[in-house]
C-alpha cells in the first residue's frame, strides 16, 4: 500500500515592483528554490501588495509577468511547487478583511516597514499601506505554512502574523497553524554595495549600490570592483567592516562556504583579488537564472497557462481555510 508521507508547508511571496536584486534571490528566492525539493510549497506574485505605492497599470502588469517568469528561471518547477500570483485568489483580500478585524491599530502603527515608508512618502500614506501586515497574515495563515522564508527585514511581519494567528485561534479554537520564519544564515540581509549599513535595495537612487538578478556578467564585475570596503585590505570578517563582511556574505551564499574557509582562502590576498572572486561567483549564480528568464519570457502562452494551473491549486487549498475561518466567526452559510 501507498504510504503518502504530508509534506511541511511552506508559503513566501515577492513584490512585483522591478527586477529584484542580488539581496532579494540570496535572502529569499535562493531558499525558496532549496525548500521546494522537501516541501509543499507554495510561491506567490504579491502584486496586491504592491498597489500601495500605486504603480502605473501598464507597469504592474508587464512586472508582474515578469516576476512569474523570474520565479520559474530560478528553478521553481510549476508542476511540483504551487506558483501563482496573489490576485488570482480571491480568499487573500478576503481574509485580510477578517484579520484586520482581529489586529489592533496599534500593533499594526508599530510595524517599522509602515513608519519607514510613512517618512519616505508623507504623500501617500493610504490605509492600505498600513494594513498591508494582515494581507501578508492573510497570504501565510491560509496555506496553513510550517515555514516562511524571508529576508530579515520581513521578521516583523511574521511575529505579528502569528500574534493575530494565535489571538484568533485564543477566541474560535485552533484555525490556523503559527507559521515559523526561515532566515537563512548568510544572506538574511545583503547590504547595499555601496553604503554597507543599508539594505541593498532596488529603490536606491544610485544604480551602483545594488546588483539586478537580470544585470550582465560586464555590470556585476563593475559593481562589485567598485563596493566600497575600508583601507585594511585583508579580508575577515569584524566590526566595522561592513563592506567587507556584505561580500563574504554574498560569496558565501553563492559558493557554500563558510566565513573561515573564505578568510583562509583569501590569506595574504588584497581586495583585488577577493572582489574578482565575488564578481565570478555572482556572475555564474545568476547566469542560467538569467538565460533561463530570456527564454521563459518569450513564452507568454507557457506563463499564462503555470498561472492558470497555480491559481487554481492556490485557490483550492486556500478556500479551505477562509471557509473554516468563515464559519468560526459566524458568517451565514447557505
Ligand atoms: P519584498 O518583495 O520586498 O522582498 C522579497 C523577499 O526578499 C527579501 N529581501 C532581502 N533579503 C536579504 N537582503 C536584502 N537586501 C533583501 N531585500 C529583500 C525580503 O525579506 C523578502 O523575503 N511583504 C513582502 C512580500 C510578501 C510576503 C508575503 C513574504 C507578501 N506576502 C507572505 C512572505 C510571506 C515583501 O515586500 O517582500
């Protein structure tokens, strides 16, 4: 007889707001791909997240569509990871709704990521922005996820995300399962190249600072010559050596190694050396990523159909649980 063994899930999402970068594939996306071997997962477009910056439409679609076909080049194989885009399933905004009923203003006006963005754009400060904590609650809670990887920057999220979990299932009885972080060791928050206390962020003004899942092996290796780094030329990893410390991230995270073999391999060697070897490493991480996307993205009928399939699966599994939610909080039910 089959003996059908249930899968851990996982469940994380990206922004469709421009290519992502180097910080977004080793903090995230690089995981996302290693879990899906030994885990049901589930991967999302979050384009409903990203209208709170309100994108030009023309713009949202061609992005969204261009993520999808990233999160395949990366390696994601649609038939065995659910693959979809977050608008395609009704039961997000739908049970964001719910949730945001069950958080408190207060919980919520404390997200660091809401205050960021509120000083970065006093011109749009919509209540989306400041809601946008239970859509993600939304997004995880209703594929039951063991695991999220993440980034670091989105820790945060996750904590509330299980505070609102738990306050539910305090009130109605277990509902939703209290969803774990996964944050990678080396990655968890690539710095800016070119500041190294800053996130390496897509938004930043100065093209220098951050490298492109889609940017040239000619840009990469520009960019990485010119990281800034300090004057000790020797390469470990300490305090105050930020710049240094972001590149033995990334090196890391792109060959496997550990900080200790990295600093014994680059003994007596100066920054040359050691930025040659991150720009080489980086370049051929990315390469098959990036010919993988060329080829995807001429296939729109390909995409459209891994879309259709993921929304559909996406939708099953998801409707499950906002029915269970619906019920627990006394909608009518016919
Ligand atoms: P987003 O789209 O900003 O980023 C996607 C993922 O990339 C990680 N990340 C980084 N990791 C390391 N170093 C960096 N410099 C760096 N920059 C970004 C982020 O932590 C994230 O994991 N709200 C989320 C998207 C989202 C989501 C979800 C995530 C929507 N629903 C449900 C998990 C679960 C966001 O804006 O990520």
């Amino acid at each position: 007889m089959e003996t059908a063994e249930k899968k851990q899930i996982v469940l994380s999402a990206i922004q469709p707001t421009g290519t992502p970068t180097l910080g977004n594939y080793l903090g995230a996306l690089k995981n996302w791909k290693t879990m899906s071997n030994d885990y049901e997962c589930f991967y999302a477009v979050a384009d409903l997240h990203s209208i709170t910056v309100r994108p030009e439409p023309a713009q949202l679609r061609r992005r969204t569509l261009e993520m999808y076909a990233l999160l395949l080049a990366i390696g994601l194989d649609p038939e065995k990871n659910t693959v979809f885009v977050q608008s395609h399933v009704n039961a997000h905004a739908q049970l964001a709704w719910i949730l945001n009923c069950y958080t408190q203003f207060g919980e919520a006006a404390r997200m660091t990521q809401f205050k960021d963005k509120s000083e970065k754009h006093p011109e749009n400060v919509n209540v989306g922005l400041f809601s946008y904590p239970t859509l993600m609650a939304a997004d995880i809670l209703l594929y039951q996820a063991d695991f999220v990887p993440i980034g670091v920057d989105q820790k945060q999220h996750l904590e509330i995300t299980r505070d609102i979990a738990e306050r539910f299932n305090g009130l109605y009885g277990d509902t939703f399962k209290l969803p774990e972080p996964f944050i990678g060791k080396a990655g968890a928050k690539i710095m800016s190249l070119q500041e190294p206390t800053k996130k390496m962020s897509k938004s930043d003004t100065n093209a220098k600072a951050f490298i492109s899942m889609l940017d040239d092996a000619d840009a990469i290796t520009r960019k990485i010559k010119s990281a800034v780094t300090d004057s000790e030329a020797c390469v470990y990893c300490g305090e105050g050596k930020d710049g240094v410390n972001n590149l033995m991230g990334i090196y890391a995270c792109c060959t496997g190694k550990s900080f200790d073999e990295i600093t014994a391999e680059f003994e007596g060697k100066g920054y040359g050396d050691f930025k040659a070897a991150v720009a080489e490493a980086v370049v051929e991480e990315l390469r098959p990523v990036k010919a993988e996307f060329d080829r995807l993205i001429a296939d729109k009928a390909y995409l459209n159909a891994c879309m259709q399939q993921g929304a559909e699966k996406a939708s099953y599994f998801a409707n499950k649980t906002l029915r269970k939610a619906m019920k627990k909080v006394g909608f009518y039910q016919l």
